[in-house]
C-alpha cells in the first residue's frame, strides 16, 4: 500500500507564498506506476475541490481559480510532490489534500492546513 505525508502549511499574509510538499512511500512503492499527482482543498463545510495534477508526462493541469499562481511539480525520484503557491488569496484558505494515483488506486494524504489573513 502506498502513505502520503502533506507538509509545509501555515499562516501567510495575503499576496504571500507557500510550497507544500506530499512524500509518498509504501511497502511495495515503485514510482514508474504512478499515473496522476494531484492536489485538492476542502473547507469545512464544503465539498472538496480540485487544485491541481500533473501526468506521467510531466504535463500539468489547474483549477480555473489558481491558474498563474499555483504551479505542481515532483522531484526527479517521482516520490514527491510540491505545490508551489504565490500570491495567495484569503479565498485560497483550506486543508490542502495531494491524491497520487498509484498503479489500481487512489491514495490520500491526511492534508495540511494553509491559512491566508487579510
């Protein structure tokens, strides 16, 4: 099975930056079966949204709502993912998920809270 671990949530100022990372790591992890890293926000009380994912190919894809702030990326091990977030918004304010989609599955890391003051 497959363990996802968010970091690097916080407190920033409106117009701030953060870059959350999501390692992931299992008994029979293999990185060349990871089809989809994604990140997806929930605030309570509301259903939880897609932020952003990237492919096997590198290739990206973001919400509407942090396109040209948000950038995804992992490293070269493909054991890690990162979101990068610029000029955060009090709107941007959530429990950040990231999600791989590993060889059958979905997996789900436990979130980490980002917090955007006015």
């Amino acid at each position: 099975q497959v363990q996802l671990v968010e970091s690097g949530g916080g407190l920033v100022q409106a117009g701030g930056s953060l870059r959350l990372s999501c390692v992931a790591s299992g008994t029979i992890f293999n990185s060349n079966s990871i089809r989809l890293m994604g990140w997806y926000r929930q605030v309570p009380g509301k259903q939880r949204e897609y932020v952003a994912s990237i492919i096997s190919s590198g290739r990206t894809n973001y919400a509407d709502a942090v396109s040209g702030r948000f950038f995804i990326s992992t490293n070269n091990a493909r054991d890690v993912a990162f979101l990068q977030m610029n000029s955060l918004k009090p709107e941007d304010t959530a429990v950040y998920y990231c999600k791989f989609a590993y060889g059958a599955s979905d997996f789900w890391g436990r979130g980490t809270q980002v917090t955007v003051s006015s």
